[in-house]
C-alpha cells in the first residue's frame, strides 16, 4: 500500500521488478527514486558480502553528464578538489560545495573522455545544481542526465563474478578507474568503485530497457561464487568509515566537519565555488565534528539499534548524538558515528551514550574501523 501512494510522486529504478522479485524487503528513497536496502537478516547480508559477492540496485546514483569544449573548466568551477591527476579513463571521489562551503553533494566523479564527465550523484538535486551554475559561468557545456542505470557488484569474489559476465579484460581494472564494455548487444561503463569497503565494481547500463537481460546475467555469472542479491550494507560501510549525506550530516556541514578536508586543495589556482569560506573555515576551525565511536565489549548484537540518534556524554554533559551505530561481528563490538563538539572530538576520549536499553560507554575512535589502508578494495 506504501509503494502504491508514493509511486505518485517516486520514481521507480529499471531493476525495481528484478529487485522486488528477488525479495527486496525494505526501500530508502535516493534522489526521487526508491532503492532497496534490505531483503533479509542484515547480519546475513553482511557475511555474503564479505565472504561472497553481492548484487545491489543502485539505479537511485543518478548521472549528471558535463561534456561540451569547456568541461574540464567547468568540473574544476564545481569541485574544490585538485583533478590535475584525474586522467580519461579513471574516477575521483569528491565533494560539491556550495558558496558557504556546505556540501551539497558527494559523488564519484568518473571521466569519460577528454571532455565528458559523469557525476555518480548521492542524496541531493546536484543536476539542477549543475545546471544553475551553468547559466552563470559564461562556458560552453552541455548538463544532462545521461541515460545510465548502475548496479553493484561488490564483495571477496565480485571479480570472479566479473570476469565470468565480461571476460579477463576486465581482471586488469584498477581500482577508481573505469573502461567501456559491451555485452549481448548492452553498451555499459564499468568502474572499480563501491559503496562497501571490500572488492567492488560498478556497471552502468546505458540501454535501461535491458535492465532485466543485464540483472539475470549477473545472477548467472555469479552462482558459482554464491552472488546474493542485496542492499548496501550498513555494517560495512560504518567499518569501512564510508559516511552517508543527511544521515550522517546535515546541510551546514563542510568538508572540515565531517573529514574530508583531504577532499579540499585550497592551493589549487582556480576559484572553485565555496574557496573563500573553505579557506576562512580551515583558519578558524569548526564547532563540531563527525567522530567515529568505539563501544566498550559489554554491548551486544541486538543493542546496536537502540544507540542510534541517542545523546553522547562526556562527564555528564551531553557534548553531541550518534548518527548511526552497528554491531560489527568481525570487530565483535558497537561501532558508530557521532556529531560532537570539537572539543570533545580528539582520538581515545571516553564518552557514554544514552541508548534506549541503557547507557554504553565509548571513546573517539578513528575512521576507518577495518581496513585503514583500503588493502580489500585495492586487491
């Protein structure tokens, strides 16, 4: 009945059937469009992803195409990020800020061509962005929606999966880096990127009417390394510190908040939107921070739930909350993310958080909590 009334006004992913018969569960809504995000035991999702190899619809990424004689200007106005190194043929993650500094949007950014960029959008309008700054910035670019439907496949054995669907080329796929592919008569741009922390790849339909023909050759290709169809799984993305847009921060959030400083090159020459407050902002410092929580091992799998949203303490004084918190089983402890005062925001200081069972304590952990050196996705 929920879908039925929303559908008025959400749109629904190519895969929506595939994904709805393989027995998507739950939805979150991505840019106007419904994603699946759970289909069973989250833990269980967990354990195929890391073991195994998972399939995700994803299709909510939507494309923002910048191509046209004035491109490589254009994404260099837009992103505060040096791309003196981002050659044809290879990704970047990056931030989009607006003229306060506050991120609009997180996307990969992959290079197509020499003047052709597709922006693999997260949570946010960013082609309306896109489009809106064009009309002020006097250059000679085109702003569209390419049509382009992505899926993930991500997980210990994707690559096996990859190369049973697409062949060996596609074993010498660096990570962030991308290449065209054609199967059974489907165009598709294929990525080494993932919103999961492990080995991952991303395929980009460019005929959406295939959608089904490109999910059931996935399916095909990936029985022999026990492919489940799933969402993105949260356990994961918290280990691998990977943050979400609105969940994790809010709209006055900059790139200093939350982390991605690195993501900011305030020496680069050209003055990208938001450069004078970035510059101001990294002077002055911020009032909060996004911090990684590590919970003490007396928490349980079935309290992780209960410690989302909750009041964090120190000394007594609530100094921020927690955006989300997971029970990692690797890790065999609550993990999770807050937003605190920044003063309460360095590496090993111990905090309690009011969950719905009782309080835990915590310290200031770093981010990533698995994985520092990104080793799994590099592999």
């Amino acid at each position: 009945m929920l879908l039925s009334v929303l559908d008025q006004s959400l749109e629904r992913s190519p895969f929506f059937d595939c994904a709805k018969r393989d027995g998507a569960a739950s939805y979150i809504v991505l840019n106007h469009m419904f994603m699946p995000y759970r289909y069973g035991d989250q833990t269980e999702e967990y354990w195929a992803l890391v073991n195994d190899a998972t399939l995700w619809d994803v299709a909510a990424e939507r494309q923002v195409e910048i191509s046209g004689p004035d491109a490589r200007r254009f994404v260099d106005l837009l992103v505060p990020r040096s791309l003196e190194r981002c050659a044809v043929g290879q990704c970047r993650y990056v931030v989009i800020t607006d003229a306060d500094g506050h991120i609009l949007n997180d996307p990969v950014l992959n290079r197509l061509e020499e003047n052709k960029y597709w922006l693999s959008a997260a949570d946010s309008d960013l082609l309306l962005w896109a489009k809106g700054v064009a009309c002020f910035a006097g250059m000679d670019v085109a702003i569209t929606e390419p049509e382009a439907a992505p899926i993930q496949i991500q997980g210990n054995k994707s690559r096996d999966v990859m190369i049973r669907l697409l062949g060996d080329k596609v074993a010498d796929l660096k990570y962030y880096h991308l290449m065209e592919a054609e199967l059974d008569g489907m165009s598709l741009v294929v990525t080494r990127t993932g919103w999961s922390g492990d080995l991952g790849y991303e395929i980009y339909l460019r005929d959406t009417a295939r959608a089904g023909d490109l999910w059931e050759r996935v399916k095909q290709a990936g029985k022999p390394s026990n492919l489940r169809v799933t969402g993105p799984n949260t356990i994961r993305r918290v280990e691998a510190g990977i943050i979400a847009m609105r969940s994790d921060f809010p709209a006055e959030a900059t790139p200093f908040h939350v982390g991605l400083e690195h993501l900011v090159d305030l020496d680069k020459p050209v003055d990208f939107i938001g450069k004078t407050a970035l510059r101001r902002i990294a002077a002055e410092g911020v009032a909060w921070k996004l911090v990684g929580l590590e919970f003490d091992e007396s928490a349980t799998d079935g309290e992780a739930a209960s410690f989302g949203g909750r009041a964090v303490n120190r000394d007594g004084v609530t100094v921020g909350r927690t955006t989300v918190v997971v029970y990692s089983p690797r890790l065999k402890r609550m993990i999770g993310y807050a937003r605190i005062d920044a003063a309460a925001a360095t590496l090993g200081i111990r905090l309690s958080v009011e969950g719905k069972t009782g309080r835990q304590d915590a310290c200031v952990a770093k981010r990533p909590f698995f994985d520092a050196k990104k080793q799994e996705p590099r592999r």
